[in-house]
C-alpha cells in the first residue's frame, strides 16, 4: 500500500518536471493517475467485504425467511 503511495508520489513529480518541459497541463497526469489509484483500492476493498459477507449477509438470511 506506501508503495503504491510512493511511486504515485514519484509519478507527480516526474509530471511536474515534465510539465515545465513539454508545456502539457499537470492535470492530464495527475486525474487519470488518481482515479485509477482510486478504482484500485474500491475493488480490493470491495472483495474483502464480499468474502466477509459472503455466508451471513443479513439481506441474504432475511431473504431466505421471507421467501
């Protein structure tokens, strides 16, 4: 997880350098770099919940007594 952090880090200031170079806007670097870091970690986070819930999830049990 900190590597992740550190090389998105890195990726920043690499685009910052290069934006003083090639003149491109830093957000062209910076969003797509964040919304994927983003979508990563709602994922895992995701399937970490869903192997938790995967036996007992209350929807599931209270749908099992009302049908």
């Amino acid at each position: 997880m900190l590597g992740e952090i550190f090389a998105l880090l890195k990726l920043i200031f690499m685009a910052i350098k290069g934006n003083v170079l090639l003149g491109i806007p830093l957000y062209a670097f910076i969003i797509p770099i964040v919304l994927a870091i983003g979508i990563i970690i709602y994922y895992r986070r995701k399937k970490k919940r869903e192997k938790k819930n995967q036996y007992n999830h209350p929807a599931k049990v209270a749908g099992w007594f009302i049908f």
